[in-house]
C-alpha cells in the first residue's frame, strides 16, 4: 500500500468521522421538527392569525439564523434543509428573521387573505372599500405598537394630502375611532394639517395597553412619534407608555372622548356620521383603530354580576393571601394568573375549556412551568364555570361538579370581536378593496 493510498484512507476516516455524527445530528433535528410541526397541526396552532414570516425556498440557504433570532422561539423551524413555519399562530411580527435573512429569503405579512373573513383587503394607503374609511392596527391584521403607529402616520399624511381644507359643514374633519397607538399615531400626524380632528374611544387614551398586568414590558421597537419624537427602547413598561400617552394629549391639546362606544357608521356621500352611545358626531374622514378584542366576553352564568368578578388586572399587588381564579387560556390570561401568583400568599387556580394551551408565548409557558412546578399555580384544563358565589366558584370538569375557594375572579374569554359592526357598515372582508 502506497502512502498515497494510506493518505486517501486517512483523509476519508477523518471525513466520516466528523461527517457521520454531523449528519446523525442533522436527521435528529429534522425529525424533531418534523414532530414539532405535526404537534402544531393538531393543535391548530401552524395556522397564522395574523402577520407572518413568507419564505422563499428557492432562496432559502437553511442557515437557520431565522428560527434562532426569533423572540417567540418556537415560530419557524429547518426541515429538509429549508426554513418551515411550524407555530405560525405565535408569530407577533417582530420581523428580526426578514432582517437578519442574509439571502433576503423572507417577507412579513398576511399571506393570502382572499378566504379570511376576519381581515379587511385595504388599498395600499390602508383606505376600505368605502372611499374616507381608513383602517389602522391590529384591526387591519397587523400586531405589534410599531406596525400601528407607522400605519397611523400614514394615514395621517395621506388624508392630509387628499383632505386639504376645513369643512364648516361636519362637526370634526377627521374623527379616528380609537385612542391606541394606531389612533394617537393619526391624530398627532394631523396636528397641524389645519383639520380638526377628534378620537373616539369606549375606554380611555391606552388602547390595548390599558389591559396589559401593571409593569408589564411592552416591546415597541424603535419607532418615530409624530410631533413628539423616537421610542427608543426595545421595551418599556406600561406605565412608562401610559405617561407618555398622557404627556402627549396634554402638551399637543389633543381632543377626545372617552367612555364613548361606537354603536354605527352612516354613510352620506362625502359625509360620515358616528353613532356612539353618548350622541352622534358627523365627519369628512373617519379612521377605524379599534383593536380586535372588543367589548370582553362573559360568561353568562349565574353570580357574573357580582363585584368580585372583574375583566381585566390593572395592578396585581392590590390582591394578596386570596384565593383567586383567573378563566382562560390565552396569554392574558397566563400573564394575570403569573403575576398574581408572585404576590405574598396567593393561591391562583386557572380554569381552561380545552385540554392544553395552544397559543400562548414561549416566554409565558416556561414562566407558567415553573409555578406550577412551585405549586404557586394549579391548572384544571378541560373545566367550565358554573356559578360564581360571594366566597366560593362552582367547576365543572368531566360532567362532575365541585367548589373552590374564592375571593376574585378574573375571566379572560376573549372579547366580542368588532367585525359585525363592520359588516353592518359595508367593510368587505376577505377580498380586494376597489
């Protein structure tokens, strides 16, 4: 045997010897996804609600860096050697995979809507199928408080263009339906355009920041403010966005109205009147930012009514050595029942209608593993609440009923979606907009 030969031999031992547990490894992962993506169909939890990563796969180069550089963890995966979307239900937009994609091989967005009843088809300056009806936020489909400030400054600049001068004939230019980021957003664009503008909104200035848990960290991402400057910091916390939501209305003499629930929208030409349950206000121009939660959802059943029962946490150091029942299974849900847990001598129980929790973040599974690990939380899936007395809440769970102790109950069923009041007022959904 020549040293030549001995040289071959040696270089492919070398060879299989990194290349064999490489390729092992390599099959170990992708059946694991393989897994983790069939887990997820079951679960229902691979379909997008909202915004989410496109992949290209004939550009695709499988490097991976997109399913690392993901805050929610669990969103995209390698199969085959290519990027798949295996959570796309956990998918809030972040959009770090599109920029750190070194082909250029993703977009973010809403896919194909043209079967989707629940996402509006708008023109590309976010106008309805009724010309002077804009529609901002997570409402159009897109989450995330940078998307709604962005898509606000937008339509801000676009109905400044094509507004351009006061009407004496409307009580307001521009009324915009909803003080969120997405509303805020619009009517500081339009601070100085000449128009008069009011927001609407059945709650107060906040939006869905209002029902975030008390120091919860909101993740922003930097984003410009019109007429007030850049949010800098990744993430603040609420009350840190609160106050600058305050700070705005108070220095910018933003006008609005709160407490004020949009009831119907008449269409008269050019010409829009708001109906709300507290009088109607008529405008040339109406922006719709009212989120996708709605009005909460009850429960309907008997002892709802009393004042122990409640929609949303505000601060959850005011509840200490109470028994305490959060119902639901979204992230709302989990992020009370954790922050409630952490607070001196506690005892929460979550009570959830299905078998397991499907939609919520990574972050909020590990945390929400960890106190039941601790005993600081106690889950009973598949379980319903029956009635709800001064001291004590009635469970159902697999057709036996029984009590626990209770102080305070906070139900997070979700809310009575928006979208029959936008039919009723003529949005088409789920096709293209004239």
């Amino acid at each position: 045997m020549t040293e030549l030969t001995l040289s071959w031999i040696l270089g492919c031992v070398i060879i299989l010897a990194f290349l064999v547990p490489y390729l092992r490894n390599w099959r170990k992962r992708d059946q694991h996804t393989r897994k983790r993506l069939e887990e997820a169909q079951v679960k229902g939890t691979d379909k997008a609600l909202m915004q989410h990563p496109i992949i290209d796969l004939s550009a695709c180069i499988g490097c991976g860096i997109c399913v690392r550089i993901c805050p929610e963890g669990e969103v995209l995966g390698l199969i085959s050697g290519k990027a798949v979307l295996i959570n796309g239900a956990k998918c809030v937009g972040h959009e770090l995979c599109k920029e750190n994609c070194p082909v250029g091989g993703i977009e973010v967005g809403l896919g194909d809507i043209s079967a989707r009843q629940d996402i509006p088809h708008l023109k590309e300056n976010y106008e309805s199928n009724i010309p002077g009806v804009y529609i901002v936020g997570e409402l159009g489909g897109l989450a995330l408080i940078r998307n709604a400030i962005n898509q606000g400054s937008s339509v801000g600049k676009d109905i400044k263009l094509s507004y351009k001068t006061h009407r004496t004939d409307v009580d307001f230019d521009v009324i915009v339906i909803g003080a969120g980021p997405a509303g805020m957003s619009t009517a500081l664009e339009l601070v100085d355009s000449g128009l008069t503008t009011v927001m609407v909104d059945q709650d107060q200035p906040g939006g869905t920041i209002l029902q975030y848990p008390r120091r919860k960290l909101v993740m922003v991402q930097p984003v410009t403010l019109p007429h007030y400057g850049t949010l800098k910091n990744l993430e603040y916390r609420k009350e840190e966005l609160l106050e600058i939501w305050e700070g705005i209305l108070n220095t910018k003499k933003l006008t609005y109205k709160s407490h004020h629930r949009m009831t119907a929208l008449i269409s008269d030409g050019d010409k829009f009147t708001v109906r709300t349950d507290k009088g109607d206000f008529t405008a040339g121009r109406v922006v719709l930012a009212l989120g996708r939660r709605g009005t909460p959802r009850k429960l309907g059943v008997p002892g709802e009514e009393l004042p122990k029962v409640m929609y949303k946490l505000m601060d959850t150091e005011t509840y200490q050595n109470v028994n305490l029942l959060v119902v639901g299974g979204g992230d709302s849900a989990i992020e009370a029942a954790i922050g409630l847990a952490q607070q001196n001598g506690n005892h929460v129980t979550i009570s959830y209608r299905k078998n397991a929790f499907f939609r919520i973040k990574t972050k909020n599974q590990e945390r929400l593993d960890r106190l039941v690990k601790d005993k600081l939380i106690k889950i009973i899936f598949e379980s319903d609440v029956k009635e709800i007395t001064k001291d004590r809440v009635l469970l159902e769970k697999d057709g036996e009923t029984f009590e626990i102790l209770n102080d305070y109950v906070f139900v997070f069923a979700g809310g009575l979606v928006p979208f029959p009041l936008l039919n009723e007022i003529g949005i088409q959904f789920g096709q293209v907009a004239a």
